[in-house]
C-alpha cells in the first residue's frame, strides 16, 4: 500500500494543481468520513 502512495506521492508532485486537487479530495474524504463516523455512532 506505502508503494501505491509513494507513487502517487511522486506523479503529483509533478503536477502542482493535481497535488492541490489532491489535497482538497484527501481533506473533503476525512470531513465526509468523520461526519458520517459521528452519525453512524449516533444514529439508529
């Protein structure tokens, strides 16, 4: 799994506005994944 990640590491790194979109999916996916953690934990 480390292997993918380096990889994508270093095709982002080449491409600027990716690495950019890249972070802003990587931040959108941990909002969504604790939002939806805190409602399935509360929820019925």
């Amino acid at each position: 799994m480390s292997g993918f990640w380096n990889e994508a590491a270093e095709s982002i790194a080449e491409r600027p506005k990716l690495m950019k979109a890249a972070w802003l999916l990587t931040l959108l996916l941990i909002e969504v994944g604790s939002v939806v953690a805190d409602g399935g934990s509360s929820g019925p």
